[in-house]
C-alpha cells in the first residue's frame, strides 16, 4: 500500500502575513496606506464584489483621509471633513462602529451629509474603528451603492479585518509621526542656525550686543512683512556671496563709512 501524498499546496497566508507583505512591498507609506485601503476593501467585500473605501486618521484635531481605494473614496471622505461631521469621524473620535444601512433614511449628521454622498451613486456607509492605543484615531470606512450592504456577515468581517490590522497600522502611524517629528526638528535646527548667523553678522557689522542684533532683525522682519527666518537667510546668502554689506542697523546708530 502506497503512503500516503504529502499536501505540497502552499499554507493560505494570513491576513497579518498579508499586510507585512504590503510593508515590505511599499516604497513608502503613502503607497502603504492605499494599498492597504484596497487591500481592506477587498477582504471586507469578497470575491467578486465592490466596495469603496477610505483611511481616516484623526491627528492635532484634523481629520485627513491617508488611504483610498479609490479617487471617489476619499471624495465622499472628505465630504465629512468640510461638513466636520459624518459616520468616519464619529467612529474615529469615539471609538466605536457606526452604519449607515441607507443613506436615503438616514438623518443622524443633517440632510446635507446623506444626500452629498447619496450623490454620488452610494447608499450604505460602515465604519469601523481602529485601536491604535493613543498613537492618533483612525477609522476604516466602507462604501457601497447597494442599501444594508454590510449587514450581518459583512460587518462582521469587517470588525475582525481591523482587529487583524491595528498593530500594523499602529506601527504605521507612529513611523510616520516620528518621520514628521524628524522633519520638523530638522526644520526647526536650520532655522534656529541661519538666525544665530545672521545675528552674528550683524553684531559685526553694527559693533551691537546680541540683544541689539535680535532686535535689529526682529523689527526688520515686521517691517517688512517677512518671517525672520527668511530675513536671516537673505542675510546670510548676501553676506557669504560677497555682495554689498547689508542696510541693517540699529535705530540711531550708524556704521563707519
């Protein structure tokens, strides 16, 4: 008797599996987010049907859609950004799953909201949020024009799809708020240098105190309308390219000529 075969089709990947695969796959996170928004749109869905669906994440009290199915799912998401309210953002802020079985019945965010994506060809709204444990407050949101599209088993789905995902979302986010972080610091660094620079010309130049410079610049920029930032770096740029030694002086005091 024959033994017997070993199974040698591949194992199904999980959908934790999955969404790694999207992050290593990625070249960045925006390219992430997207595929993971078509991604999501298709395991909540199924074979075979369509849903629309959009990203939201709630951060410094701003609400922006990260990641989309498609064009149209982020237009109907923004539709809840400008009105400032809607199932993706009562769903993010609260922490908790809201459905809107038909759009045409449905009155909870005004008439305007219901009927601006009602205009566009859809009738059911689910969103469900996710945990992200203070990182920021996101929200999937899914889109069908069937009414009670993600009744029962759909919904379901969808609640254990953004369980699986929450940590790599999660981690998402956080490499993206460090990023910005980083950004800004790096932003707030060249700043502060070029203003300690253009302050150490003008000392030179107006034999003045620090105090006297900052203020010499300081009153240049309101003056003319013009972030000192930007005033220092005009500075600096005039001064190393050995153009003609700048016109900033200290009120009342004048330089050698």
């Amino acid at each position: 008797m024959l033994p017997p075969q070993e199974d040698l089709s591949p194992a199904p990947i999980s959908t934790v599996d999955q969404v790694q695969n999207l992050i290593l796959d990625s070249t960045d996170f925006e390219e992430f987010l997207n595929d993971l928004a078509r991604f999501s749109a298709h395991q909540v869905a199924g074979e075979g049907d369509d849903a629309l669906c959009g990203i939201t994440l709630l951060r410094d009290r701003k609400a922006v859609t990260i990641g989309w199915s498609s064009d149209d799912a982020r237009e109907v998401d923004e539709i809840q950004y400008r009105l400032s309210q809607g199932p993706c953002l009562t769903a993010a802020q609260e922490e908790r799953e809201v459905y809107v079985p038909d759009l045409l019945e449905e009155n909870r965010w005004g008439p305007d909201y219901a009927s601006a994506v009602a205009s566009h060809g859809l009738r059911s709204v689910l969103s469900v949020p996710f945990h992200l444990q203070g990182e920021a407050q996101a929200a999937l949101n899914l889109y069908s024009d069937a009414p009670h599209k993600f009744d029962g088993e759909m919904a379901a789905r969808a609640r254990y799809f953004t369980r699986q995902i929450s940590r790599a979302l999660r981690l998402a986010v956080r490499f993206s708020l460090h990023t910005d972080s980083a950004t800004n610091l790096r932003a707030t660094l060249e700043s502060r240098t070029v203003i300690d620079t253009a302050v150490g010309i003008v000392m030179a130049q107006n034999r003045c105190s620090q105090e006297a410079a900052v203020r010499i610049l300081t009153e240049a920029s309101s003056n003319g309308n013009v972030k000192l930032r930007d005033i220092a770096t005009s500075l600096v740029e005039t001064v190393g390219g050995m153009a003609p030694r700048t016109h900033f002086q200290e009120p009342g005091r004048h330089t050698a000529g």
